[in-house]
C-alpha cells in the first residue's frame, strides 16, 4: 500500500477525532451534576463505541485485502452502531421521563 495524499488526510482526521472524543469523554467524566447522573455512563459508553467504529476504520485501511478481517469488520461495525443506536434511545428515554433516581433501573422501570 503506497503512502497517499488522501490516506495520510483521512488518518489526520480519524487522528483529529479520536483526540477530540477523548477530550469529550475526560469532561464528562469530570462532570459533577445532580440531575440525569445515569446519562455520564450512557454517554462514555457511546462515544467509547464510536471510538470502536473509527479503530476499525482505521484498520480496514490497511487490511481491506483480507477476506477474513472484512467479514469480520462488516458484522462487527454493524454491531456497534446497532448498540449505540439502542444507548442513544436509552439517553432519549432518560431526558424525556426524568427518572428521579441515578441508576439505569429508575430509567428502565419509569
């Protein structure tokens, strides 16, 4: 694989964003608040899998070729954003109901 103009630019922005999200999750986890404590966890959690998603990009950069690493790539992205969708519905749910307690129980039986 040959060192391209457009690979280095697309490795710079997955670079870019990587930094950017661990920022993102250092803050929240930092954050001191009262109401929807359950959503800290939620939100770690989503962008830890898009951070997921991006590593593979990455690697599929570089191993695209391989039969066994697509496949494995394929149904391994479709299942991390299958589950962000769901943790995003769940953060959803958390906003809309307002559940009066801080674990993911009070959301689930509100």
């Amino acid at each position: 694989m040959s060192t391209t103009p457009a690979l280095i630019l697309n490795l710079l922005v997955y670079a870019i964003y990587l930094i950017i999200n661990g920022l993102s999750i250092f803050y929240i986890s930092k954050q001191k608040t009262s109401s929807y404590r359950q959503l800290k966890g939620l939100l770690i959690s989503i962008q830890l899998l898009f951070d997921s998603i991006v590593v593979l990009e990455v690697v599929r950069t570089f191993f695209s070729s391989s039969n066994l690493f697509m496949d494995v790539y394929t149904l391994a992205n479709t299942t991390f954003v299958l589950i962000g969708v769901v943790l995003l519905t769940t953060v959803a749910l958390t906003i809309d109901l307002g559940p009066k307690g801080s674990s993911l129980r009070e959301v689930i039986s509100a």
